[in-house]
C-alpha cells in the first residue's frame, strides 16, 4: 500500500497537470503548454516538492507528507494569479504569478496525507489502523478546505467595514445591535429581535417536527394499519418538494384570497385575515418540509429496537405503558436527539419558506440575504448574523449531547434475536393516528394544487385544463436532425440530475463514514471535529453560496463557473445528516460485532464492509435519499454558484415565479417531485430494508399444524 501512495505522489508531479481542472490529460498527450507537470510547468517555487517525495521515498512519511502539504499552502496563498498574494512581499522584485492548482497538486495533496497516515500507524496510533487514519485525515482535510476555510472566508468580514479595512473594534457594537436581540414585544412594543424570532421558530419546529416524525414512525413500524404505504410515501412527499412551493400552494390554500379563505368568508361570514404570513405560516410550512427528516431518522432507530427487551418486560407483567416508557422510549433516545437537532438547525438555516411567506416576521436566514442581495449591501452584517447562527447551533449541539449523556443505547448484539415487538399503548396509538390522519390530509390537498396547479389555466379562477405550461417547460419537437428537446426547462433538468447522482453516493459514504469514525473510534479533537461537521448544515445556504464565492473564486483553489463547486457544495452541505442518522444507528449496535469480526482477522475496512454497512441499511437510504432530493430541491446554497453552462431546475423554478410565471414553475415542481419519487424508490429497493428479529405471523394453516 506504501508503495501505491508513493507512486501516485510521483504521477501527481510529472504526470498530471498541476494548473487547472478542464483536461487532466491534455499534460500527459503534450496538448497545452499551460497545463504542464509541476515538474516541468517552469515556475521554481515548485521544484522544491521533490524534496517530500525523495523523503517519503527514503522511509520519512510523516515529515515528508507534513512538509509537501505544508508547502503547498504556502506557495498556493503566497503567489497568486496576478503576482504575490501579500503586498509587502512585492518588495522582493518582480512578481511571479500562477494559476489555481489541478489534478497534479489535488494528486500530491492525497498521496502526502496517506505517508501521513502510514506513518503515524508505522507509530501506533489509532492502534497502527491505516484505515482509520487515513479516513480520518481525509475527512479532516476535506472539511477544512470545504467547510472551515469558505465559513472563515465570509465570518473574517465581521471585523471589516464594507469597504475592506479592518475594524475589530466595531465588532461588539454589530453584534449586541438592538435588531438583533431587543426585546420589544415584551414589552408591548412592534416585536422582538431577528435572533429571538429566530430561536422561537427553530424551538417550536424543532419540537414539534420531531413529535411528528415518531408519530409517523410509530404509525409505519408498530401498527398493522393497512394503509402503511401510503403512510411512508405521503410522509415523504414534503422532501422532495422544490422550495418556494409548499409556500406558494399554502398561499392558495389560506391567503386572503385562498381558496380554504373564501369558502369560509362565503359560507360562514368568516373575515379574511393575513393569519398565514408570519409565524404561524412558517411553521406549517417548515413542519410539511421537516417533518420527513425526523421521521426517516427516527424510523431506522425503531426499526433498531431489539423485540426481545420489550418481550422480556412484558413477561415480568409490564403494561404496554410501562414498556413503551421504560424500554422502548429510552432506547430510542438517540434518535429523538438527533431528529430534534436536525429539524431545529434546518429551521435555522431554511431560507425559502420564510421569504415566501413570512410576512413582516424577520428571521436570520432572510436578513442575511438582504443584507448581502439588498440596496445596502452590508456584507459585515450578513457575516456577524451568520456568528449568531453558529452559536444556537453550537448551543444546541451540546444540549443534545447533554441530554443523551453517557448512557447505553445498544440493542443490536451478535446473539440472535426473533421476538415481536411490543405493540403500541391503546391510547397512544389513538393519538398517533388523530396526528397522522389529519397532517396526511393537509398533505394530500397542498399537493393536490402542486401537482395539478400548472395543468389548469388559473388556479383559484379559471380551472380549464391546459398542457401549455407543461409544453412551454418539457416539449419535444421534430427537426431536421430528427427529434430534439426544445423545452426551455429540459437543460437545467438533466443538469441537476446529473450532478445529483454525482453527489448523492459521495454525500453518503462520507456521511455514513464519519458517522463510524464519531461513533467507533477514539482521538483527540473528537469532539471539535463532530462539531465541524455540523457546520455547513448551520449556516444558511445564502451564506454558503457566498462563501463559496470567496474562498474558490480565485487561486489557489478556484472551483467557480464549474460543475464541480456545485457538486461540492451539495457533499459538504448535506453530509450531516447522513452524520446523524448514523450515529443514531451505531449507537444501537454492540460493538461486540466490531470485535468478533477482529478476532476472526477481518481488518477494519472489512468489518465495516461486511458486518456494519448491513445493518446501517436504514442509516444508508436516509443519507441518500437526503442527499439526492436536497441535491435537487436546494436554491439558496446554489443560486449564486449556478453558471450559463451549469443552471440547475429550482434557479429555473424561482426565476418562472419571479416573472409570475407560477403555471410554470408548478407544472416543473411536478415533473420533478414524480422524478424524485422514482428515484427514491430505486434507491430503497437497491440498499434494501434492515430486519432484526422480526417473526412474521404465520397463516392460518400452519399454526393448526403446531
């Protein structure tokens, strides 16, 4: 294996490219000049690379990967495009310049964190693991270059002005503003601070979404209701919605002129009211958005609860109560702590259902963008709401880990398990079913418009049916070359669905990895790490993209205008909660399998392979299916990085509304809300479903024969 990273550290210096992403083979065919070997490029500052790979060759891995990293960075911040990246180095004479770094450096870059690796294994640590080291440096190396440095990159304007300079001093001043964190209403004043209305919402989504999703999961695992399926499907449907529209059709729905608002004023004299702008219509909106992630978490963690501890208390003559609250509630702990993080930072972080129907009720995520898009351009106060954002989520983070403690949540052992799962408390599936019924309704009558909203002329006034939206989008014609697709929506489609099936396997097993390397592993900076990770997910989407801006539009990573800082930013923006849901799963498996699988010679990639990945099948589809649908649904992380050759379907979605277009981004929401749903089928029945201990009833004829 040693000699498999030396070699590629040596093709990464004399064959590859080390300027430029476009062609990595044009060096090796002699096609540009420009994309030349770093060995051969003609820029000096890069001969000194030989010297790591001669000491990795001579045995010296750790100080040799140290040093071409540490190398790398220096020369890649010191010399840039246009001459030295530091003004007092311009003293020093003429300025060399160079290009942002390709396949050859990202090569090197790779081949000098595994000598790393090897090295430190070769020392003990991580108990001379390989895999895990070089796991565990790779992630590090990729969060610090796609999460730290592009979050760094815009929180760095909290202490300068607009126009650049930097002002630590005014610091405290931005960030206690009186916007930011008075406490008006409570005083009977127009309301309260952006931060305080923020907190409330993301509390009252995170809590109640969570209650939802085991509602739901509850209804799907431990009940024998015959409409089960449709239970899943209709619970999932939120997910793969585009945003902006859960937003427009409550709009239909309950605006002034909705049309639940003029059945009521015309058949009971009900005034019309702007009830829905505001809280109250944010939270609908975010609870039929959010809702499906607490459910998929929580629903692999049931589906974890080992039938046989529920059986035992029940044999010692416990009630359906008592199991429920002493063995199956405090097992599924984990899950509820993780559902309730994830919906709560979602709320956070979520940009669109605000925008559209938040009224006068000012959240962080909006501010953010307007003080970025708006007249004022305030790009230091986007940057010191965006600090607010990290301490909740920071907050929240350790009050979850708090309330999980230090306790056991193992279920999953290498002994065989066949029992039944206890059934659900009369009374409590009674309330799950009066929750689930009613929210499944409400779902069924908002995408009822969003489906059939773009095939009607006007919705709300003229109900004609009308394919001219759905022509106007994904028409086919004939030519002279033969058939051809002329619809102005078919190239921004088969964009995002291309880069959404790039991303979602990556997405997965870094998510489900880190997961393993959190829940399995231990080292120092464990807990900064996990945290890291959660990152991204914190900060809103509009922060990202123009972060991303920042940190990549210039050398010595310069990823804008491609497809790839897209697909980038759909990895590090969804990741975590594939972090989550397996963390959640892990916690339930003893590591005695772990082990066993060690006594018997399997290495760790092994062990992983082939004992953990298949129990981590609920964790698995949760983090592709979260991966692909967010990949294809997401707007504010991607609306600033999309290009004239990139454009994805929900910029093309909220450009047709913004021109009051609605027929057709509705009729768009649709094709691609059914795309979705196949895929997601697709991706359930290739993982497949995890089944422990589960005894099937046997059929009548069998149980007179026993």
């Amino acid at each position: 294996m040693t000699r498999l990273w030396l070699l590629l550290g040596a093709v990464g210096l004399v064959l590859l490219p080390w300027y430029g992403l476009e062609t990595p083979a044009a060096s090796v065919l002699g096609l540009r000049a420009e994309a030349a070997p770093a060995l051969f490029a003609g820029r000096w500052w890069l001969w000194p690379l030989v010297v790591p790979l001669g000491m990795a060759f001579a045995g010296w891995l750790v100080p040799a990967g140290v040093a071409g990293l540490a190398w790398m960075a220096g020369q890649g911040l010191v010399i840039g495009l246009r001459g030295w990246g530091i003004s007092w180095l311009g003293l020093a004479g003429a300025a060399p310049a160079q290009a942002a770094m390709g396949w050859g450096a990202a090569a090197f870059a790779l081949a000098c964190l595994m000598w790393i690796a090897i090295g430190l294994a070769r020392r003990g640590w991580c108990r001379g693991d390989v895999f895990v080291l070089g796991a565990l440096l790779l992630i590090t190396g990729l969060i610090a270059l796609f999460v730290a440095w592009p979050v760094l990159s815009i929180l760095s304007s909290a202490v300068r002005d607009n126009a650049g300079a930097f002002t630590p001093g005014a610091l405290p001043d931005k960030l206690f503003n009186r916007a930011i964190w008075g406490l008006d209403c409570l005083g009977g004043g127009r309301g309260c601070g952006v931060a305080w209305n923020t907190l409330a919402q993301a509390l009252v989504v995170g809590v109640l979404a969570t209650l939802l999703g085991l509602a739901f999961a509850l209804v799907a695992v431990r009940t024998q209701l015959p409409l089960k399926p449709l239970v899943r499907v209709l619970s999932l449907l939120p997910v793969i919605t585009p945003p902006f529209v859960i937003g427009l059709a409550l709009i239909l729905l309950f605006g002034r002129v909705g049309v639940v608002t003029n059945f009521l004023a015309n058949s009971f004299d009900i005034p019309r009211t702007r009830w829905i702008y505001g809280m109250p219509g944010i939270t609908i909106a975010q609870l039929l958005a959010f809702t499906p992630i607490a459910f998929l978490v929580l629903l692999g963690v049931l589906e974890g609860v080992a039938p046989s501890l529920e059986e035992a208390a029940s044999t010692l003559r416990a009630g359906r109560w008592q199991v429920f609250r002493t063995v199956t509630w405090p097992l599924i702990r984990p899950g509820l702590a993780n559902a309730f993080l994830i919906s709560f930072i979602e709320s956070l972080a979520d940009f669109a259902n605000p925008l559209m129907i938040g009224g006068n009720f000012n959240v962080l995520s909006t501010d953010i963008f307007f003080a970025v898009v708006g007249a004022a351009h305030d790009q230091s106060r986007a940057a010191v709401l965006s600090i607010v954002l990290l301490v909740f989520t920071l907050t929240a983070f350790l009050a979850q880990r708090a309330w999980i403690g230090g306790r056991s949540y193992t279920t999953v052992t290498g002994k065989g398990d066949a029992g039944l799962s206890a059934p659900l408390p009369l009374g409590l599936k009674a309330a799950c079913l009066g929750v689930v019924v009613p929210w499944l309704v409400l779902t069924v009558v908002v995408y009822g418009i969003i489906l059939g909203g773009g095939f009607v002329k006007t919705f709300g006034r003229d109900y004609t049916p009308t394919l001219d939206y759905f022509l106007t989008a994904f028409s086919i014609d004939r030519g002279v070359g033969g058939w051809f697709l002329s619809g102005s929506g078919w190239r921004s489609f088969i964009t995002t669905m291309q880069l959404a099936a790039i991303a979602t396997p990556v997405t997965a097993f870094l998510g489900l990895l880190t997961a393993w390397l959190l829940s399995r592993q231990d080292f120092a900076g464990k807990w900064a790490f996990e945290f890291a990770t959660m990152m991204s997910f914190a900060i809103p989407g509009t922060v990202v993209g123009i972060s991303y801006i920042l940190a990549f539009n210039v050398p010595p990573v310069e990823l804008t205008g491609t497809g790839l800082i897209i697909i980038i930013s759909f990895v590090f923006r969804n990741m975590p909660v594939g972090i989550r849901a397996g963390l959640a799963n892990l916690a339930q498996i003893d590591r005695s399998l772990d082990e066993a699988s060690m006594t018997l010679r399997a290495g760790t990639a092994r062990t992983l392979r082939l004992v953990l990945v298949p129990i981590l099948r609920p964790a698995i589809v949760t983090a592709m299916v979260y991966g692909f649908v967010r990949a294809v649904t997401t707007v504010s992380a991607v609306i600033f990085l999309v290009s004239g050759e990139y454009n994805l379907a929900t910029v093309y979605i909220v450009g047709r509304a913004d021109v009051g277009e609605y027929g057709v981004a509705l009729v768009y929401s649709a094709v691609l809300i059914v795309t979705m749903a196949a895929v997601l089928v697709g991706i359930s029945a290739m993982v497949g479903r995890q089944r422990i201990g589960r005894r099937g009833t046997l059929p009548a004829a069998e149980l007179a024969t026993t």
